[in-house]
C-alpha cells in the first residue's frame, strides 16, 4: 500500500510517516499544497492523507483538483477544526473521510486501511489462496498455521499480488505501488524482495515468474 502524508507541520508529517511504515505501508510526504498536488498527480497512491490548512494552496483547493481529474486514491482530510461545518465541507469537496487533529494514530491506520480497500475493486479484508491467508487490516499473514514474519516490503508485495487475483504484475508495478519515491527504478530490490519473500513462504511455492512480464500468484 502506497500513501502519501500532505501536511505543513513538518514534525507531526514526519512523525505519521514513521508510524505507517511501522505498519507496513511505503510513505511519501510533501509539506505545502503545490508540491503535494504534484505527487499526487504524478503518483498513483492508495490514500492520500490531506491536511486542510496548506500553504502556497489550500487543502480544500488540492482536493477539488484531484477529485477533478479522477485520480484513483482516496483521501481523508486532516485539520485542527472539527465543527461540523468542517467535516461537511471537507466531504463535501470529495474527500472519503474526514479526521479532526488530535486524532489517535491506531485510528489513522485503521481509516487508511479501510479506504485503500475502498481505492480496489471490491478486495475483501481478509485474502486467501490455498493455505495462505493475508489480514489487510491487521497486517499480518499466515501461511497454513505459521505465522509470516514478514517485512513491510515483503507484506506489500504479497498483499499486490495476491489482490492481483493471478493477474501477471509488473516488477515496475510492484516498484511503483510498494516502494516511496525514494526507490531507484534501476534497483534489483523488486527481484530480491520477491526472492525473499518466496523463501519465507516455503513449499509448495505460490509466486510465479513470468518470463519478460512479472510475478503473480
């Protein structure tokens, strides 16, 4: 899962950047309006979280931008007010969801999570293939009754795959969705994340290569 953090406390962006990827999520983060609204265009996020109150362009302005060239993220708007004139009008713009600061961060994650699902076609909280099971929610995975110590890269992956439902996926898909925008594209860490991957997973092997296509499950 891929999200993007717009939000001018530098600290408080940086401080939720953190926590997500504890939670097993790639994080890009931008701290004025016109360079959030430019990876947001530039990339196709899960969920963008949007701090209302931005410099250089208000949040209200980035929203109305985004919901008009349809991008695919969800977004939930953060700000200090919390009337109930804010949250209509905030939703009212075409934002998802709506969450007045201070928020408590297990109910951040629990919203992104949900609106990622929201982002998909109709994926399930739960995927499962054969003895594999995958809690998108809980972030975590089994493989029969053997829990998958996994690590963020790792879940990500699976969780692309799997909602993939065997369609081939791409190693620069896979780079774009689970990786920040701190990746090389020329890296080899898609091949050894996966290679990695299929090692913790074990026997009988799950994830295929596609000759000159990428990976599915």
């Amino acid at each position: 899962m891929r999200v993007l953090v717009i939000d001018d406390d530098a600290e408080l962006a940086e401080t939720i950047a953190v926590g997500l990827r504890r939670e097993r999520m790639a994080v890009d983060l931008a701290v004025d309006g016109p360079s959030g609204l430019d990876r947001a265009l530039a990339t196709d996020y899960d969920v963008i979280v949007l701090d209302r109150d931005l410099p250089g362009m208000h949040g209200d302005d980035v929203c109305a931008e985004l919901i008009a060239v349809s991008r695919r993220g969800r977004i939930i708007m953060l700000t200090a007010a919390g009337s109930m004139d804010d949250v209509v009008g905030g939703l009212g713009l075409g934002a998802d969801d709506y969450l007045p600061k201070p928020f408590d961060f297990p109910v951040l994650v629990a919203r992104i999570t949900a609106l990622a699902r929201r982002a998909q076609p109709a994926i399930p909280p739960v995927l499962r293939h054969g003895d594999l099971r995958v809690d998108i929610g809980r972030r975590r995975a089994w493989r029969g009754d053997r829990q998958l110590d996994l690590a963020p890269k790792e879940f990500g992956v699976l969780e692309l795959l799997l909602s993939s439902a065997g369609r081939t996926v791409s190693a620069e898909e896979l780079l774009e969705r689970v990786w920040d925008e701190h990746a090389d594209p020329f890296t080899h860490a898609v091949k050894i994340t996966v290679s990695r991957l299929r090692a913790k997973l074990g026997d009988p092997p799950l994830i295929h290569t596609v000759a000159r296509s990428g990976y599915r499950i």
